[in-house]
C-alpha cells in the first residue's frame, strides 16, 4: 500500500473544487494527458470519467469511478485500466490551518496488479504519487489565483 502526504497552500474548498472538476485529471493525474466526464454527475457516488494515457505513440483509455465521498474529508476513487485491472485511490483531506493536508492512500484490488503487489510497486507508486502531489498543489494554487485561467485551468476558463 502506498501512503503519501502533501501540504496545500490553500484551504480545503480550493482542493475541492479543483477535484469536482473532471476535466483538470489530465493536468495533475501522472501518467493521464486528459480525461472527461463520462457518466454522472463528477464526482457523485457512482459517478464516472474517462481518461487517456500516452505512451508514445499509442493511447489508451481507462475509467476512474468514484466509490465514496464525504465532503470536505474524503473522495475514494476506482480507477479501471482495463487488462491491468483496478486501484483504489483515497483522498483524506484535512484542514491544517489555513491550508490543507492531503493524504493519498493507493494500492490496486484487482487484476495483475493485486497478484503481483509488492514493496518494489510501491516504491515506484511512491515516485510517482510525489509528483502527483506536486501538481495537484500547483493546479489548486493557480486555480484560485485565477493564474489557472490563462492556461485554460483557472474558473471562468
């Protein structure tokens, strides 16, 4: 399992409504170059987007489905790559002051994944959900400055 944390520079509404919109995935998701709405009111319960991976050439597309939310402490997502199987991702959103600490909790539940879980993928998750971290952190910055909206991230884009 993969557990990582993160301070915010903002207060939990700003994380909140950048994770309520389904279309900013792509610019803070490693690994995703867009993602859109599929089903469902994002991010209700049940609710689904769709999302694309670059790898080269190629593209695939998986599907991320929320599983639970709590607003303002909670958003449990599945996250579906088809052959690859599934991972659960949890959000914990904490006030911390004026700012917000995120903790990101990963580990996958079916398919290849779940069969061959071990410490070497959860090193390797651990790169990459600090990367993660660090982009959500500046997508919520540049959202709420309004610095977002010139790059097409910010509200009223």
């Amino acid at each position: 399992m993969a557990v990582r944390h993160h301070l915010i520079d903002r207060p939990p509404s700003a994380l909140w409504a950048v994770l309520e919109e389904e279309t900013l995935y792509g610019k803070w998701v490693v690994g995703t170059s867009s993602s859109r709405r599929e089903s469902g009111t994002w991010p209700e319960t049940g609710s689904s987007i769709t999302y694309t991976v670059r790898l080269g050439p190629k593209e695939f597309t998986g599907r991320t489905v929320v599983r639970r939310i709590e607003r303002p402490h909670a958003l449990e997502l599945e996250a579906e790559s088809g052959p690859l199987g599934s991972a659960r991702i949890a959000f914990d959103i904490r006030p911390w002051g004026d700012d917000t600490l995120v903790i990101l909790d990963e580990h996958p539940l079916r398919g290849p994944g779940g069969v061959l879980h071990n410490s070497l993928l959860d090193a390797a998750m651990q790169i990459r959900h600090r990367r993660m971290l660090e982009r959500l952190s500046r997508v919520v910055e540049a959202w709420t400055s309004g610095t977002g909206a010139e790059a097409g991230t910010g509200p009223g884009r």
